[in-house]
C-alpha cells in the first residue's frame, strides 16, 4: 500500500501490530500503564484520513538519551508532523521526561503538536511559578508553540497551572480534555448513557495504588454488589510481578502498601483478574459487562466508548479533572453507606452530561488540529461516517490477551522472567535523561 502521509507519533504501542505477552515483559516494547494506548489510538485514528497514512512510534528513544542525528534527519525528512498526546506530564515525577521531549522538540524541523497533556494539583500554598519544574513546562510548552498554533489541556487543572506560568487560554492552549471519548466521532454507543440497570449483573472495576484504603474498600464494595465482577489492571507491574512471579517480586511503591496487595492476591485466587494487552480486546470485553467503576479514568472512557456506563471514584485532579470536563458521573466514597443506599446511588447516576459535553467538545477537537493544520478523518463528514479508517490495516487476529490470574506459564517462560529480573531491564521508573 502506498504511504500517502507518514507521521511521528509519541508512544510505544502501535495499534496496528499486535503485543504479546513476551514481547510486553521488555519495558521497551510496552507503556507500563495500558491505558496510555486509549489516547493515542484516538489520536492517530483522528488523523488517519486514508489507509496510506502511516505511522512512527517515538518507543522508549529517551532510554539512549535521543535520537541520533541521522535519525533526526530522516524525521524531517519523512514525516508530515510529530504528533504528541501525553497524559499527567506536568508533574514532579514526569518533568524529567518533560525535558526529554523538549530536546527532541528542538531538533525537528516539522510541525509539533500537543492534542492532550495534563497536570496534577500542587501543594496548598504553592504557585505554578514556584514548582521546581516550572522552567521545564515552560520550556516544553515554548518549544511546541514555535512549531504550532496552540496546544490542547485535558481539564481546568491543567489550564489554571498554565495560566499561572504566564500563558492565556485560548491564545495559548485550548482546553479538549481526552481524545479517548472523540475516537469515532461525536456520537457516542447509547448503551452508555442509560446508565446501569438494577440487575446488577456484571461489572468491571479498577484501582489504583496510590489511592486510599478507605477507596479500595468502597471499589471492592461496589463490585461486591455485582453477580460477576473483574478487576482490570491497568499497571504492568500489577501482572508482571504478581502474576509471574506470584508475589515474589514486588517493586515500589507496592512494597509500602501492603493492603493492596492483600486485594490483588484475593481477586487472583477468585480468577477475577484480568490485564490486556491489545486495545480491541479491551474494549471488547468491557461491552461485554453492565457496568465500570474505579480509580481509572481511561477504564471509564474506554468502557463509555464501548457502549457500557461508567463511573469514576477520583483520588486526585488528574480524574477529576477528565471526569467534570467530559460529564463522567463521580461515585464519592461514602463510608457507613447501607448496601441499599450504595445500590441507589449507583442505578441513580446521571449519564445526561455525557452526551451533552460530547456536543459541545467535539467540534473543538477538531477545529484544534485545524488550526494546527493537521487534515483529520472528521473533516466534511458527519459524525456517524467517521468510523475508524485503521480497521482496514489492524491485525485481524489478536493472541488470547484477556490475561488471567494464576494462567499457566511453562517453565522456558518463567527462566526468561527471571533472566530480564535478574537483569533489571524491567524498570519501574526507567533511566533519566539528561534532556540538555
């Protein structure tokens, strides 16, 4: 097939190729977070205007420090636009890779563009200009704007933070939340915004670490009222360590919270664990449940993508701020809640916001890569004739990777953990750039 475009995209999943679970162990070949691949499955399939479009995947460059000069060279030379969806990046721990893109940033000739990226809460009593990393957003967001009109936030947190580093709204940056919820169009699957029904038959849920106990125990009663209830993982360090090396092998932050991993050994022996691998897979089985709740954000906007409600149970601006923006119902934790009242709570939940914010962001979205000059597949079309030019290049069969707990893995697998164990190519935290 000829290519007719060929863009830079940020990220390690293609969602052309499918992932195994082998090829997934080496960090170099897989996001630590899967749901990383909502965004920029979005983002690609919003710019994949005809099957010719192709697509380069930044990978884990930064691990060799960049990319080399002639590498560089062959960017400009072939590729139309970099492309970069990031998600809560202006943050203490991710500045580090903040000025890594910055670097990169600096040394393409072709136009950037930032669709999505967000920030975390500060500290009260701590302004944007008074973070350490203040320079490097600074920096990053400058670089970007040289290369293009503005640039897209995920929600008010982010955009406050910006405004506060001397930036103006709509001059700037827009605010577009995530490209998960645009991925075919405007119009999102019905099922979703019904909301759930009270047979409370089925469900997904998922957690996050860094959330509170008091949380865990809300989500788990949440699914507890559910015949058949799931935990998605959404953190490889979750299946890798747990799962193949059965608890043996933990990395931090797990190893200061071992309430947590009480959770995950439970829902492990129940075989109500599950982790994907591949995006369609994923999807696929969240259409296939009544209902998702948890930390995740994008476990939410995957499963609303899928045709199945959602609610989130923030723990920090980064949910919050997805969820208030694209109408997402939160389901605060309540403690001494009765198990009716919970029940009510959730079958009452208002899905009408939804489609409502869907109406009024869409449009935007795509007058954002307008601007930036970036042709996308919604262009002159109604929004019910965007549906998804990449089903025609995807792999039309993907390996069985609804991964489950304790899944039998024969004894050539379980040396080759313990070979990238004991070599530590499994980072949790990766190796920090200098990004001079």
């Amino acid at each position: 097939m000829r290519t007719t475009a060929r863009y830079l995209v940020n990220g390690v999943s293609d969602p052309r190729r499918s992932t195994t679970l082998w090829n997934a162990i080496p960090v170099e070949r897989f996001e630590r977070n899967p749901g990383d691949m909502a965004y920029g499955f979005a983002v690609m399939n919003t710019v994949a205007t005809d099957p010719g479009v192709d697509f380069r995947m930044t990978g884990y460059y930064w691990r060799k420090g960049s990319f080399s000069v002639s590498e560089i060279n062959e960017i400009n030379q072939t590729c139309k636009a970099f492309i970069c969806p990031l998600a809560d990046m202006f943050s203490d721990n991710w500045a580090w890779y903040v000025r890594a893109l910055s670097h990169l940033v600096e040394r393409l000739r072709i136009p950037c563009i930032v669709p999505c990226v967000g920030a975390r809460n500060l500290p009260d009593g701590i302004r944007p200009a008074e973070v350490p990393w203040a320079d490097d957003v600074r920096r990053f967001v400058g670089d970007v704007l040289d290369k293009s009109a503005l640039l897209g936030v995920r929600g008010e947190t982010t955009a406050r933070f910006l405004e506060g580093l001397g930036f103006v709204r709509d001059r700037h940056f827009e605010v577009l939340g995530c490209p998960t919820l645009y991925t075919f169009g405007e119009t999102l699957a019905w099922p979703a915004l019904r909301g759930c029904d009270d047979s409370f038959d089925s469900c997904a849920f998922t957690m996050n670490i860094r959330g509170s106990a008091e949380d865990w125990r809300f989500i788990d009663r949440c699914a507890s009222l559910f015949r058949s209830a799931t935990f998605v993982s959404q953190d490889f360090r979750e299946y890798f360590h747990f799962m193949l090396t059965r608890g043996k092998s933990w990395p931090e932050p797990f190893l200061q919270n071992p309430g947590y991993q009480d959770y995950l050994a439970g829902y492990a022996r129940e075989n109500r664990m599950r982790f994907f691998l591949n995006y369609h897979p994923w999807t696929s089985f969240l259409s296939s449940v009544g209902f998702c709740v948890g930390h995740r954000i994008h476990g939410a906007l995957l499963a609303l993508l899928s045709g199945t409600p959602a609610a989130v149970v923030p723990f920090e601006s980064r949910t919050r701020e997805l969820a208030e923006f694209h109408g997402v119902p939160i389901l605060p934790s309540v403690s001494g809640e009765s198990e009716a009242a919970l029940r009510e709570r959730i079958v009452s939940l208002d899905f009408s916001g939804i489609e409502r914010r869907q109406k009024e962001n869409f449009p935007r979205y795509v007058s954002f890569f307008r601007k930036n000059g970036i042709p996308t597949v919604f262009d002159g079309i109604t929004p019910d004739k965007g549906r998804f030019p990449l089903e025609t290049v995807l792999p039309r069969h993907y390996p069985d990777d609804a991964l489950p707990a304790y899944e039998h893995h024969d004894v050539l697998t379980r040396l080759k953990v313990k070979a990238v164990l004991r070599a530590k190519r499994f980072r949790t935290k990766g190796e920090r750039p200098s990004g001079k």
